[in-house]
C-alpha cells in the first residue's frame, strides 16, 4: 500500500542527518546504491504480525557515498512481512499499525522541515 504523503516529498536532508533522525525514529537504513536509498521501519502488532514502513529517498545532489549527498524522500509503503522473506504490500494493514506509521511519518516530517 502507497501512503500519500505529499508533505514529506520534496522535502531535503543530507545524507549524514537523514541517517541521524530515521535511526532515533527507530528506522534502518536498507538497501542503496548510488543514487537512491531506502528507510525500513519494523513494527509488530498485538498479534506479532509484522509490518514494515518503507520511506524510498532519491539523491538530487551527490552520490550515496557522501554524507553531504543531498536527499529527497518520495514514495512510501507500508506492507506485511511475508515469509520467507519479503513484503506483501497488497495486504490489509490494521488501524493500529497505520495509526504508528503515520505517526512516526509526522515525526521525520517536522525533523525535516
């Protein structure tokens, strides 16, 4: 599931922050390459179903390699762990987890802003 978040996008931050406030927002830092990055939030409901909040960011300054690469967020998911290993973004998401998603998506906004 995309959630529309326009206030996030277009918003910027250098790589070395953006690492800084999504790590004390309680996200990691998953795959990158050269030109792209992408955020991981783990949460688990009350039934120990797992979800993961994805915040995708782009490099419009700089390469991935740089603390000072400047980064844009722009689309973000939110999906079911699926096993082995993978997300089902098709999934339903209950309201507490989109409740907790939204709320840490607000966070990184006002740190950004």
């Amino acid at each position: 599931m995309i959630l529309e978040k326009k206030e996030l996008q277009g918003l910027q931050s250098e790589l070395k922050y953006m690492d800084e406030i999504t790590g004390g927002l309680g996200f990691v830092r998953g795959q990158w390459e050269y030109y792209r990055a992408t955020y991981d939030l783990r949460i688990q409901d009350q039934k120990n179903d797992v979800y993961f909040l994805r915040v995708n960011c782009r490099v419009i300054d700089g390469k991935m390699e740089s603390p000072y690469a400047v980064l844009t967020p722009e689309d973000i998911y939110i999906g079911q762990e699926s096993f082995p290993h993978g997300v089902d973004y098709n999934a339903d998401i209950p309201q507490p987890v989109l409740k907790v998603a939204n709320e840490k998506i607000s966070e990184l906004e006002k740190l950004l802003s």
